[in-house]
C-alpha cells in the first residue's frame, strides 16, 4: 500500500490495518511463498504484487479475528447475539469466509458456547473446498484444524482410557461380587448341613433319653 493512500485512510482503518498486519505476517509470509510468480511476454518474471492485495487480505481476516476477540471477551447475553449472527451469515453463505469466522467462533476457548465437534466439522468442509477462501484465510483454517485435531484426539483419547478403566473396575467388581455369592452359596450349604447333623444328634439324644427312661422303668417294676 502507498503511504500516501495510508495518511488519507481514516484512523480506524488505519489501526484495522496495523493490527492485521501485526498478527498475521507468518501467515502472509506462507502464502506469498506459496503463489505462483508467471512470466510475462518477454519471458521475465512478473513484478511483484502489488501491497494493497496482501493488505486487504490481512484486513479481511484481522476483522474476523476482532469479532473472535470481543466473543471472548463479551458477556452471555452479546455472546449468543454474537454467536447467533454469525451462524446465521454462515448459513447463508456456507464454505467462504463466513463459515470459517462461524467456526473460529465455536472454538474460542472458555465460552459456554464452545462447540469444538462442531468446529472441527466446519473446518473440514472449509478444508474439502478452499477456493472461496484467501491464501491467508486457508493458512488460518488449517492451523485451526490442526489445533482441534489435536485437542480432540487428546480428548478422545482420555476418555477412551477412562472407559477402559471403568470397564476393567467393572469387571473386578463382578468378579469379586461372583466370588462373594458363591462363598454365601457355600456357607449356606454347610449351615444346612450341620442344622441338618444337629438335628440328627438331638435325634439320637431324645433316643437314647428314651431308653434309658423305659430300662429304669423296667428296673423299677423288678421283685
């Protein structure tokens, strides 16, 4: 951009500007690398493009990170406006780069609103067909991605391990209670059999009680 045309721009866009141009030049960096550099007629390399491409791409996507700033930033209420408004441009213009702000927005860490799943989903339809999108605003999706890959998969994986340990706790528990019900089992079966040898033993005692009442009795009858 010619400094000329900077000094008539007003103060906001001037700051718009130099923060796009502060958080992203890694990224402009990577798609400049990136784009293809034709010859012209004479068989020279082409000039370089011009500034004010690469500075309005960075003010495209520094305004879309401003609105994933202030969701963060914002309270419940202007949270779900924000969230609600920009789901709704997402809608109406799917795979550019209202869905790729929508989905930013559903990643913004430590919202109520945070849907990473869904983010994540976004991003990869983003990612399927890219032509909609900047240099810059692909560079962007993909760190994105990246990054909820790797939360998810960590997270996938954490809960993998809990359900493995649960499983593997469950299972102890069975068999301990399996253990516990055959030991009762048990029990039971030989309280049975020794209620069973008493009875047979008072048997036999009241037997032999009664024959030594009727020898006394026979005795006693004896000239």
């Amino acid at each position: 951009m010619q400094p000329e045309r900077i000094e008539r721009q007003p103060p906001a866009h001037r700051a718009r500007t130099a923060l796009g141009l502060i958080v992203l030049p890694a990224l402009l960096a990577a798609c400049a690398g990136g784009m293809p550099v034709r010859p012209n007629a004479a068989g020279a390399p082409a000039s370089t493009p011009q500034p004010d491409r690469d500075a309005a791409m960075a003010l495209v996507l520094a305004d879309t990170l401003q609105s994933v700033q202030r969701l963060a930033q914002a309270g419940a209420a202007e949270q779900a406006e924000l969230l609600s408004a920009s789901r709704t441009a997402a809608e109406r213009a799917p795979l550019g780069s209202a869905q790729l702000r929508y989905a930013l927005m559903l990643a913004v860490p430590g919202t109520p609103s945070r849907d990473p799943d869904r983010a994540q989903t976004l991003l990869r339809q983003l990612a399927a067909q890219q032509e909609a999108l900047t240099p810059v605003e692909r560079a962007l999706l993909l760190l994105q991605l990246a990054q909820l890959d790797r939360e998810l998969g960590l997270r996938n994986d954490n809960q993998r391990l809990q359900n493995e340990a649960q499983r593997s706790e469950r299972e102890r528990s069975a068999v301990a209670n399996q253990r516990l019900q055959t030991e009762m089992a048990e029990n039971a079966k030989l309280r049975k059999q020794l209620e069973e040898a008493q009875a047979k033993l008072d048997a036999i005692a009241q037997i032999e009680r009664s024959l030594n009442q009727r020898q006394g009795a026979t005795e006693g009858r004896k000239p």
